[in-house]
C-alpha cells in the first residue's frame, strides 16, 4: 500500500511539471453554460480520460513484461526489475535537476501533431468532447509517465500495473482540477476587468517557478526513491526485508 | 455528387464515391473518410461544433477502446481466479455495452461507407472491414447472451481503431503529395482585395474584370494579370515560368497571376478578367490531369474491382473450411484476419500518390503534365524529334536583311509586318516588329496556311507572304535575281497584286541551353531527329553547331508527321518537342507530345506537357521524373502485391490472428505512402540547379 501512496504522492507533487502542458488544457477546457456541477463533470470527465489512458498504458505495461519474464518471480523478473529501476532512477534524477535536458523536453512532431489537433478539441461543447481530449492527452510523451510505465512494466502484472498507473493518475487529479478551477477564476475576472491583478495572483499561486520547480524535485525524489526499491526488488536477495513495500 | 469536384482536403477529384459534409458551415466534398478526418482535424479551428466532431469520435473511440483493452487484459493475464465465475460474466456484459458504443462511434462511418457503396453496387475495403466487424461483434454478443466465455471484444476493437488511425494517416500521406499542387489549384477559388468606391472587399477572382484596382500585400499570391500602378516588390514566378530568380515589379511594369509577390505591397490594375488569366487556364489543366486516370492506374483499378469480392469469397471459404476442422470461434478468428489482413487501398495508393506528386512537382516549375498516363508514356519513349525553331533556338528570328524588287524596301516591310501582324508564327512576329515603324495596320481577310504562309489584304491590296514554295504555289510570278542574303538565314518572300516585290532575311539565334540540352538526351541514350520546316541550309547549320546527326528541312507539317512515323518504326516510341502552329499535328502524332511555352494555342490543346517559355532545358528532367515515377509505382505495386499474397496466405492458413492482421495492413498502407513520398525527394535531389533554388525558397 505504502507504494501506491509514495506514487500519488509523486503524482501530486510531479503534477505542477504537467501544468506547463496538461494544464494549459486543463486551464482553457473551461465552464460548463448549464452551471456548477456541470462544469465540474467536464472536467471530472477529462480526468477521466486522462487516466484512463494512463490505466490502459499500465496494463499494457504489466502485462508486457509478464511476456518477458514469463512470471513474477525468477531471474527474470528480477532483471526485469533492476532495469526499470535503472530507468526510474534515470527520469528520477533527471526530474532532481541532475540531467536538464529529458525532463524539459519538447513533445516531437508527432507530439506537436498530437498537442495541435488536442487544441481543438478543448472548445467543443459536449461530453465527447473533454472525454475524447483526456483520452489522447494521456498520449502525450510526459518523462513523469514514462518513469512510472518503466515501473508498472516491473510490476508483476496487468492488474498491478494498472494500480501503479491509476495511482499516479490520483496524484494528478488535484492539481489538473486545480488548473481547471485557477483557469474559471481567470475568466471570471476577466468579466469583471480585474484580469491584470487576478491573473498575476493566480499565476504566483500555481506557476511560479521557483514553486514549480521545487515541487518537480521532490516528485524526483520520490521516483528516485521509487526507482530504488524497485532495483532493490531485482538486486537484493529475495528475504530482504521490503515485504512491507 | 459531381464526382470532378476536388476533395477539400487532398485536392484529388472525390470520384464516384465521394462524401459531402459541411464543414464551419460552409459545403466540402470528400474523397475518403480519411480526408474528411483529417481535414476537421487541421482545419477545425474556429469555435464550431462540428469542427472537432470527428477527433471526438477518435478520442471517445480510443476511450472506449482502451476500457475494452484494459478489462480483456485483466481477464487474459487471470486477474479474475477460474472461481469468479460471475465476475468474469459481468466483465464479459461491461465489454458487450462499451463494444457496442464503440461500433457506433468507430464502425459507424465503415458501415455507412460500405453501405453507399453497396447502393452503387460495389465492395470496397468499407466492406471488408464492415462484414468483419460486424461478424465478430455479432458472434461475441451472441456468446455473452448464452453466458458462454469465447468474447473477441478486443479484437474487433483494435480492428476498427487502427483502421481508423489508418485512414487518417493515409489521408495526411495524400495531402503531402498534393501540397505542390496548392497554388495551382487554388487559382479558381482565390480571392482578390479590390478597391472600390466603399473601400477594399474580398471577391472572387472570378468575378474580377479587366481594370479593376487589386491590392496585393507582401507574401500574398498574385491573382490577376494586371499593370503595376503603386508599390516596389519583386515577384517569383516560377510556377509560371519555371525561373527561380525573382523579378523586380515597379510602377508600369506586368505582374502574372499566379506569381508570389515579394516584400512589398503591390496596387494593381487588372488587364484581363480574373477568370481569363494564364494562371486558371493551368490549374484548370491541372485539376484536369488529375482526373484522368493513367493506363496504369486504370489496369490497377480494375484489379482492386476484382480484388475485394476475391477477398470476401476467400474468407468465407475460409470460415467453412475451418468450421469443418476447428472450433467456430477460430474459424471465425481466422476467416476475420483474411478480410482486414487484405489491402486494397495499398493497391489503389500506388500509382495515384505517385503521379499526383509528379504532377505537382512537376507544376511547381511551371511544367504542365496532360495526365498522369503521359508520365508513364515518356518513362517509354526511346528517341526523340525536335523543331528547331523555338525549341532549339530563341524562336524570335530577327529580320537581317530587305531587299525589294520593283517597289521600295519599306513598302515591302509594311505589306509584310501588316500581314504578320495577324499571325502568332515566330517570323511573323519578327517581321511585325521590324515594320512597327511603318505602321500599316493589320491586314484584314487574312488566310494562314500552317508551315507555309499567309494571305490577305494589305494596304488595300492582295497580299502574300511566305516560303518561296509558297509563293510558288500561289503561281505568283517569282524574280530570280535576289541578292546575296547572309548565311544560313530563313527567307520569307513579301508580295502584292500577284507578283513577288521583296524578300526578308531572318535569322535565329540557338539557345544558350540548347547544347546542354541535346547533350542531356544524348547522354540518356535517346536518337535525336532535328525537323523543321526552315531551309535546309539554317537547319543544317543547326545542327551541326548542336552535333545532331539526324535531320530534315523543308517540312509541311504533314512531311514532318511522316518524317516522325519513320523515326518512331525505326528506333520505338518518339516524344516530338515543338513550338508554333505548325507543330500542331506533329504533336498530336507523336507517343507525347511536348510544347515548348509561348507556343501557339492549336500546339497547346495537342500537347502532352507544356514548357514554359524558353524552358526545353528542363526536358531532361521531365524525362527523369517520368522514369522517377514510373518506377515507384512499380516498385509500390509489386511491393502491394507481394504483400497480399504472403499476408492473405498466411491468414487463411490460421497464422495470423486478426489484431496483428489489421496492424499488418494499416502498416502496408504506411508503407506505400511513405515509400511514394520518399519518390519525392529522389527527385528533388536530382532537380536542376533553378528549381532546387525554388525548391529552397518556397522551403524559406
């Protein structure tokens, strides 16, 4: 259990990278004319989208490396762990501001392609529409996502992988409705013509950088602490003392 | 539907099958599902709702999908113990409800497309992935209502998505061939800023007439002919002329349509109607071109007719054949991987992408292409005849010399310049030009005979000019003592009231490329032929100069139409390079026949590839692309082919299973697109030094 909670916690605090790109979406994707709730089940609905997409990924992965090892326990597996640790460790140190130039990178041309059509997709009223927006913007190369699928691919299995995924997907559910909500108030103080004031205030809350960038470090941390059990599972002797992870 | 309307999207003509949608509110066509996808996805930017609607039912789709995904992996990697009986059939009902909502959301637009076909009375790959679908959808359905466990969900799932993704990515790999068709297509649908009486509008182009004032702002694309009346720039106009270099514009100065205006702002006064102008008259042409099929194509075609009924014959036997010796589901498995592993698109992609970009690449240089069958045509031919006059030379002979007999030597120049005037012939139009000072005016009653001469009324009187033969079989009474005239010029005798008083002396001048061109075609191994209808002694000196062993002088136009059927029975199919009314025939008799620009209209409309003015340097490279072509479509063909037949055998024997099937074929699609597209930059690497320099502008 205990792993599940450092990986929303990851999540939680690795959010603040995605609100460079996921949020602008999350931001933009806006109100719902039919009133409150309607508002919050569009964005409920991209969220769901969202992780679901993170979901499938999970269980792909799972079961991908179930293909490779052939089972959950054996040499196999236990290769198979020590590399996604490796991997981890390497998104996870990248995130620590020790490699700058992964963790800052731009989506490619398919990304952009994919980021481009997305864009459109933000202002079309409906409930398609914000499902079908969170669905392909899970698709969108993410390094935080790449980290936990090279853990859910050592996790023994489709349905633990989903877990892993799932898990991280929570984690990100604050700060994504969080962006929705900043991204309201924003509009509505544009109504009001307050926008200069309550734009600033709110890009201090959520973007500053010094924020952002503290917050995308401790995620780090907790994908390299992440990336180190999970190298641990595949390098230590199997009764070392981690059942409790 | 009009099926010669061109797709929105990938400009292509939509064909019988197209499919009419409104788009931001306004009415496109469309050649494919594919295109229609793709062209909301790009084009989708304002807020209406429709705009996104068909990504929404990708992205809902892949939703729905990555569920089924999710929920079958679970069930395959035995999440659900052999004791969770009841939870495996509850999961096995989630799977029917969310299948049936994807059928809706992605198998709707196959289903509908497989349905207009079958009103037309045609299979299509629609069909194949309709009948396969729907099959598996129905038998798993069927399977959960009798509570049994042989679900293929997932499988009809991943079918429909990735032929979905397919189509799009097909639709995209169309539109890259067909982007340097862009502004020659455009040329009908272009708007123009006019300046009126209320201010600066945007109308049609077609509704421009002559003298209408057009502004043109820097970047934009001119789409009038017109005279410059304000502003600097400078104009590329080489989807015109095929010249790289830009052409400076000033105050009184001729701006073409279809031309790109440079850095500065442009006010124009439109000299011929917005629908007139040479600029429409080729993306006319163009979208013409693009309709007709090639033989190639054609033949393809036809296979492709044969080919889906052939594939839906194959998986039923396959089903029957296996039910006998299988359990049905795999039966059914293996009858679903033959109807999605099979790729006629691959098939019917081949030679269209390749001769759409050879076509574009083509008119990106101001190279006219009759239809993509002429591409294949020259990638035949084996020799070669030239005209001399235009082709090889400048095409705009001088008058040298005057001499008059028995009448003085500008009476002469104005009986002759006022019966040239009346003629597009390249030595009318010299001798027209050197008697403007005369100013006699056009001559009226004025008869051409092609290759031979013209007679009217001139300065009130019966006039004739042209060949001495001419003369001759006009019985007009011929002096013999003429002077010397300078070596190796054309001379064209003047006359009135039945007696010959004058004879002009015009020579022409080779081009500066004319000797790097005949070494080009040499040096692809064609024979050349020199025909002109000019004296022997000026086209002996020709070809001496450019080492053409070949030739003939003195040609009508029907000798140079037997001179060519002798060249074509002795060395194979001849492409005949002309220019001038009197190549019409010629050219029209050759395998292909190739206008050099400026050429006379009647050359033109029998013309297989128009040059621009002044451009048969770029001939070899006509030749070069043709045989580019050619061997893609080839090479895609046997490509298509080959795979259909492993991946069609490899299915029906139950070695494929249908999800890997249907990733083969999207795969199949991708290859045959990229590997058309590629075609492309094998051209471009070998275009000739002005067009990679257009090339690197337009790429700026």
């Amino acid at each position: 259990m205990l792993e599940y909670l450092l990986i929303s916690l990851a999540g939680l605090a690795g959010s603040m990278h995605c609100v460079g790109m996921c949020g602008g979406f999350a931001c933009i994707l806006g109100r719902d004319r039919r009133g409150r709730a309607a508002t919050l089940a569009r964005h409920l609905t991209y969220n769901l989208g969202r992780v679901t997409t993170y979901c499938f990924l999970g269980a792909a992965a799972g079961a991908l490396g179930v293909m490779m090892s052939g089972g959950v326990t054996g040499l196999a597996q236990r290769t198979l762990a020590a590399g996604s640790g490796l991997l981890m460790l390497y998104f996870g140190l990248q995130f620590l501001g020790l490699w700058r130039d992964a963790a800052r990178s731009v989506p490619g041309p398919g990304g952009e392609a994919l980021a481009g059509a997305l864009r459109q997709l933000v202002r079309a009223p409906g409930v398609g529409a914000p499902l079908a927006l969170g669905a392909l913007n899970g698709f969108l190369p993410c390094p935080l996502v790449y980290a936990f699928l090279a853990q859910a691919v050592a996790s023994g299995g489709s349905l633990p992988g989903v877990l892993v995924m799932a898990a991280f997907g929570l984690g990100t559910f604050p700060a994504m409705l969080a962006m929705g909500g900043v991204g309201l108030w924003l509009r509505r103080g544009a109504e009001r013509g307050g926008v200069v004031v309550v734009s600033a205030s709110a890009g201090a809350l959520l973007a500053r950088p010094d924020w952002r960038q503290m917050s995308v470090r401790i995620a780090g941390g907790f994908i390299v602490l992440l990336g180190v059990i999970t190298l641990a599972r595949g390098v230590l002797p199997m009764d070392a003392h981690l059942h409790g992870l | 539907m009009n099926p010669a309307a061109s797709c929105s999207h990938c400009l292509l003509p939509v064909g019988r099958l197209g499919q009419q949608r409104e788009v931001n509110g306004e009415p496109h066509a469309f050649c494919c599902y594919g295109c229609c996808l793709a062209y909301q996805v790009h084009h989708g930017e304002r807020e209406e709702p429709q705009a996104a609607l068909l990504l929404i039912r990708i992205g809902a789709g892949a939703f729905l999908a990555m569920n089924i995904m999710l929920f079958t992996l679970l069930m395959y990697s035995g999440t659900f113990g052999a004791a969770d009986d009841a939870a495996v059939h509850l999961v096995h009902w989630v799977l029917w409800i969310l299948a049936s909502a994807l059928m809706a959301v992605l198998g709707g637009p196959f289903i509908a497309g497989a349905w207009r076909a079958a009103l037309a009375g045609q299979v299509t790959s629609d069909t194949l992935v309709s009948v396969g679908s729907l099959a598996a959808y129905g038998y798993s359905a069927w399977q959960v209502w009798s509570g049994s466990g042989a679900v293929y969900f997932d499988t009809v799932t991943m079918v429909l998505l990735l032929f979905t993704l397919g189509r799009y990515l097909e639709a995209l790999g169309r539109v890259r061939a067909a982007r340097s068709l862009a502004p020659m297509l455009a040329a009908e649908r272009a708007e123009v800023r006019v300046m009126g009486e209320s201010g600066e509008a945007l109308r049609p182009v077609c509704e421009v007439g002559p003298g209408a004032l057009v502004r043109i702002l820097p970047g934009e694309r001119i789409a009038v002919d017109g005279v410059v009346l304000e502003g600097r720039s400078e104009c590329d106009e080489s989807v015109l002329t095929g010249q790289a270099q830009p052409q400076a514009k000033a105050p009184g100065l001729h701006v073409h349509a279809g031309s790109l205006n440079g850095a500065g702002q442009l006010l124009v006064r439109a000299s011929a109607a917005g629908g007139a102008t040479r600029w429409v008259q080729m993306s006319r042409r163009v979208r013409e071109a693009l309709a007709r099929k090639s033989l190639l194509g054609q033949t393809v075609d036809r296979l492709a007719a044969v080919f889906v009924p052939a594939v839906l014959l194959l998986a039923a036997g396959v089903l029957w054949y296996w039910s006998a010796r299988a359990p049905f589901d795999e039966a059914l498995l293996t009858a679903l991987a033959v109807l999605v592993v099979a790729c006629p698109c691959s098939l019917g992609l081949a030679a269209p992408l390749s001769t759409t970009l050879g076509i574009g690449l083509a008119a990106q240089r101001g190279i006219l292409l009759r239809s993509g069958g002429v591409l294949e045509k020259l990638a035949r031919i084996k020799a070669i005849a030239l005209d001399k006059t235009g082709t090889l030379t400048e095409g705009r002979p001088q008058v040298l010399q005057v001499a008059a007999h028995g009448a003085t030597e500008s009476e002469v120049l104005a009986h002759a310049a006022s019966l040239a005037s009346a003629s597009g012939h390249p030595l009318a139009r010299a001798i027209a030009a050197a008697g403007r000072a005369a100013s006699a005016g056009v001559a009226r009653e004025v008869q051409a005979i092609p290759g031979a001469g013209l007679t009217g009324r001139a300065c009130g009187r019966p006039a004739a000019l042209g060949s001495a033969a001419f003369m001759t079989a006009q019985s007009w009474q011929m002096p013999a003592d003429w002077p010397a005239s300078p070596e190796g010029c054309t001379l064209v005798y003047a006359g009135w009231e039945g007696r010959v008083r004058g004879r002009i002396a015009l020579s022409d001048r080779l081009l500066p490329d004319a000797a790097a061109l005949v070494r080009a075609l040499r040096e692809r191994g064609l024979p050349l032929l020199l025909l002109s209808g000019d004296r022997e002694a000026a086209v002996a000196r020709a070809a001496t100069a450019l080492g053409i062993a070949a030739w003939r002088s003195e040609l009508m136009p029907e000798d140079k139409v037997g001179a060519l059927r002798d060249w074509t029975r002795r060395h194979g199919p001849t492409a005949m390079v002309g220019d001038g009314l009197n190549d019409g025939p010629v050219l029209a008799a050759a395998e292909v026949g190739i206008a050099v620009g400026g050429a006379a209209d009647l050359a033109r409309e029998s013309a297989d590839v128009v040059l621009p003015e002044r451009a048969s340097r770029q001939l070899p490279w006509v030749l070069h692309l043709a045989a580019h072509v050619r061997a893609s479509i080839r090479a895609n063909l046997a490509w298509a082919l080959g795979y259909n037949v492993v991946a069609l055998t490899l299915a029906a024997c139950g070695l494929l299973q249908p999800i890997f099937a249907a990733g083969l074929m999207a795969g199949s699609s991708l290859v045959v697109v990229g590997r058309s597209l590629n075609a492309r930059r094998g051209v471009e690497a070998t275009a000739p030094p002005a067009a990679a320099a257009v090339e690197s502008v337009a790429a700026g």
